[in-house]
C-alpha cells in the first residue's frame, strides 16, 4: 500500500504542477500570438519587442491566479502532512 501511496501523490503533485503553471504559460502563449500578428501587420521584426509584453501577462495572470494557485498547493501540502506518517510506517 506504501507503493501504491506514493505513486497516488507522486501523481497529485505532477497534475498540481501542470496545472499551477498553467494560466502564465497561456497568458504568455497569447500575447506572444498577438504580438507576433502586430509585429507582422507592421512588419516591425525586433524579436526582443514581445518580451516584455510576454512578461507582463505572465506577472499579471500569477497575481490573478495566484490565490488560488496558493489554495491548491496548500490543500496538497495539508494533504501530504496528514499522509506523512503512514508513508514512514
């Protein structure tokens, strides 16, 4: 059962991962889209022109998401405490 338990939170904190990370990397992925659009319609082609747009979605989708990122890790946290003792056992 040990085995079985670890793999079980091995698992949680892996979809936990994906999932915490998911809002800047797609905050990011569309408006590198749309800055590549208007980089294209304007033909401006300074590659270094998207970065800080980039970077300000991705701050400001982990200041919108990130009580709730902060509930779900701590809810795991909780969650691996309470298990902690019969993974030791």
């Amino acid at each position: 059962m040990d085995t079985a338990l670890i793999l079980s939170l091995a698992r949680e904190a892996l979809l936990l991962m994906v999932l915490a990370s998911t809002p800047p990397i797609i905050a990011s992925l569309l408006v590198g889209f749309l800055m590549s659009l208007m980089q294209a319609a304007t033909s401006i082609q300074d590659s270094t022109l998207s970065v800080v747009p980039k970077l300000g979605a991705a701050v400001l989708s982990l200041v919108v998401a990130g009580p709730w990122i902060g509930q779900q890790l701590s809810r795991f946290a909780t969650q691996l405490f309470l298990v902690l003792p019969d993974i030791a056992s």
